[in-house]
C-alpha cells in the first residue's frame, strides 16, 4: 500500500486521478482504519488529506459558514460562533464516538462513509448543508441530502472526493437541534436520529423549516411532510401532534438488534417533537 | 514496497523512523520504538487502551497511520511521570488502587490528563463523559473517577 498526503487540492486531484488501483480518501480514519483492518477495505493507496491547509480550517463569509473536510469533530464542538449559530449540527458531530474519536472524526468523513445512522448527516440537512466536491472536472457543489445514495455509498465519481462543508448563516429567529435514541448515554449508534432547523417570525409563527431522520431508511431522509406540519403554526402541540404523525408515517426502518420497525416508527414521531422544541427555545420562541 | 521515513517528536524528543504504510502509529510506537505503555485492547477505536496525545489531542493510536505523525509532537504515558517523579494522576491511582490488571491504566492516564489540561476543575459528569471511551473491565470505573478527582483536586491545590 502507499501512502499520499498532498498539500494541495490541485495535488490532490492529480494523485486521485493518477491511481490505477482502488484509493481510498483519509479524512480522520476513524471509519477507514478500522475497515482496513478487518479486511473490509484492502485499498492499493491512501490518500490523506489533512495536509491541505485550506481543509482543516473553519471560516466564514456573508453567505455561511465552510468546514474543511478535514476538520475533526472536537474542533468544531470548540468553535463557539459555529455552535452558537448551528448548535444542532456540531451537537450532533460531538455525539459521534468518544473524545478520542472527536479527536480525528471529520464530518465530511461522517457523511461519505454513507452510514443510514451518521449522526452528522440528518442535521447537515436540515441545515441545508451543501458539500463541495473536487474532481478531475473542477469543483461542484451538492446538497448533503443528495450525497449517500444508499448503505455505504455516495455520489461520488472516482476521482473525487469532498473538500468541504457549507452551512448557511444562521437566519433570525431560527435554531436547529439533533436528537438521537440509543439505548445507552453514549458512545452508540443511533437506532433513530432526528434534526430539525426552523425560523419563526416576529410573532412566533413558523415561517421555515427542515426536518430530516436518519436511520430509518437507506439513507437520511428530508421529510418536507413534517416540515409542512410546522410551518403557518406557532409550533404549538397540535403541530407538534401532527409533525409526530408525519415523521412516524415517513420512517420507513429495518428491524435489527438495535430495534424493531414498530419502535423506530414510534420513536421518529417522538424525537422529531422533542427536537422540535429545543430547535423553537433555541429560535427564540415562547416555551 | 519501499518503507516510509517519518520525522516526528515523541514526549519532546526528535523521534525518526521507517514504517509501512499500512502501519498504525501503535505498531509504531510499541514494535519499532519500543514504547510498549499503549496497549492494543481492541485495535478499532473502541476501547482507549492505546490513547495518546497528537499535538495537544487525545487520540486512539490504532486509528492513525504512523505515517501520518511525521511533524506531528506525539505524548505518550512514557512521556507523563519526569524521572522517578510519577504525575500526580499517576501517584493518586496507586494510592486509591484505581487499577487491578492494568491494561486500560495508560490509555486512561493519558485521556484523564488531557482532560485536566482543558479543565483543571472537571465534574464527576464531565469526567465520566471524557473517559467513556477508556474501558476498564476490572474496577467498575469507580476508583479511577475518584482518583481523577482527588488528583485534579490535588494539582489545583499545588498551583
């Protein structure tokens, strides 16, 4: 195997495209050494890509926010203008193993390892997350939603891989949360996972909202049903009720030994109201 | 396959070394370099028994390369007592036997240091949420929690 750790995208795209054999993307390694090591992934060459400075920085413009793809979990969670505008998503990277794995888990990796149970992924998109890719052809940009196309896989062409994560600046009157069951207090995958991003206007109405579930379908789901039940309301519980319903309705989950398809349905419905209400305090809206 | 040259500090020494490239930093630190204090307990992230720090970050050394530490200032528990002066976390560990066969002990001595660098002043909350990725199967966890405690109690005192 070979090892590749180029210091730039340009590099980096030249190497990937260069490799005749099967090259995996490092990111924090979290996922793909322990793949490698139980023989789910025998790549020719690793390509490490935390050497491109530009990809392990946080910044901000007028639009939003961009996540370098090599940014590690802990360093999101110690961003206090990202937490403070988009507490939902880094809760819901930090909720993703121990500190040792915050350490080095990125959340780009979160989202192209393509687990159905990424922590990151429901939040990325009910924050109307947008990853950017490099590959031979330049850079192009699609929503997160759109990147797993099923248990393990992406969009991805090979050659390409995500050099980054964008989020929107926050609006006014809006907050996001992620919620997820497991049945310890932690280090778990979730059995079902749920985030919610809305905005309220000056009299508490909803104006906008997303909500998204993970883990109850091959990949994670925008559910715009559920958003529908929330928005014209004050998010008072016959919306609530309703926005349960929904996300019940639209779970369509496997049963496994992390729970059954009655439970998962059930506990969507409850996740996605308890989300709700700590994603309407954290818009400032009355409790 | 020709061998990788990595240059990197281990515990403030200028380290260098030759690896695969599918080596992990652990086979590194306890095969070639000799710094068998990390422990393989699981090999996949899960147990906290090979935790060391990369420039100021707790890690798990089986789930890092070895090659990618070239530049990198890596801590290890070889790196943690100053002579036969042992840490304070160290001494309170003996003294409140916050171990019994001793495997995960380096890996959650160095995690309970990085934490007590973020946070001199942890919660029992706090410290049960850093260290819950250091499994213990002999204490029960009790003592360790304690003796992190009394020990972040003690360094506060001294400063």
């Amino acid at each position: 195997m070979q090892y590749l750790s180029p210091s730039t995208i340009d590099d980096a795209i030249r190497l990937l495209s260069s490799q005749t054999g099967d090259c995996k993307v490092l990111a924090g390694g979290t996922d793909l050494l322990v793949r490698m090591r139980s023989g789910f992934a025998e790549p020719d060459s690793i390509l490490d890509i935390k050497r491109i400075d530009e990809l392990r920085r946080i910044s901000r413009d007028a639009d939003g926010w961009r996540i370098g793809a090599a940014v590690s979990g802990a360093e999101m969670g110690e961003h206090a203008d990202l937490v403070a505008d988009w507490p939902g998503v880094v809760e819901a990277v930090n909720l993703i193993g121990s500190t040792q794995i915050q350490g080095r888990a990125t959340m780009a990796g979160n989202l192209c390892n393509a687990s159905p149970a990424a922590d990151s992924v429901p939040a990325m998109i009910a924050a109307g997350a947008v990853a950017r890719i490099a590959g031979p052809d330049g850079l192009r940009d699609i929503p997160v939603a759109d990147v797993p196309t099923g248990p393990g896989k992406t969009c991805l062409a090979p050659g390409e891989f995500v050099t980054s994560i964008w989020l929107p600046s926050r609006p006014e009157r809006s907050g996001d949360a992620y919620l997820r069951f497991i049945p310890r207090t932690e280090m778990d995958i979730a059995v079902v996972g749920c985030a919610v991003a809305l905005t309220l206007d000056a009299g508490g109405t909803c104006t906008a909202a997303r909500v998204s579930l993970g883990a109850v379908a091959p990949t994670a789901i925008l559910v715009d049903a559920a958003a529908d039940t929330l928005i014209g309301t004050t998010v008072d519980d016959a919306a609530l009720d309703a926005l349960a319903r929904t996300c019940s309705d639209a779970a369509k989950p496997i049963a496994d030994k992390r729970g059954t398809v009655e439970f998962r349905v059930h506990v969507a419905g409850v996740l996605a109201k308890r989300a709700t209400i700590i994603a309407k305090t954290r818009a400032g809206g009355a409790t | 396959m020709s061998k990788i040259h990595v240059t990197t500090t281990i515990n403030g020494d200028p380290v260098e070394y030759l690896c695969d490239a599918e080596e992990t930093l652990l086979d590194v630190l306890r095969d070639h370099l000799g710094l068998t204090g990390s422990k393989e307990g699981c090999g996949t992230g899960d147990c906290g028994a090979c935790s060391v720090t990369v420039d100021g970050r707790l890690v798990c050394s089986c789930l890092m390369l070895g090659a990618e530490a070239a530049g990198r200032e890596i801590g290890t528990i070889e790196g943690m007592a100053k002579g036969d002066q042992l840490h304070p976390l160290q001494r309170k560990f003996i003294e409140q036997a916050a171990l019994q066969c001793g495997i995960c002990t380096p890996g959650i001595l160095v995690a309970a240091k990085s934490l007590l660098d973020h946070n001199p002043d942890p919660s029992e909350e706090e410290t049960r949420y850093w260290l819950a990725g250091n499994l213990c199967r002999c204490t029960g966890y009790d003592k360790i929690i304690r003796a992190v405690l009394d020990a972040a109690k003690d360094m506060r005192e001294a400063s």
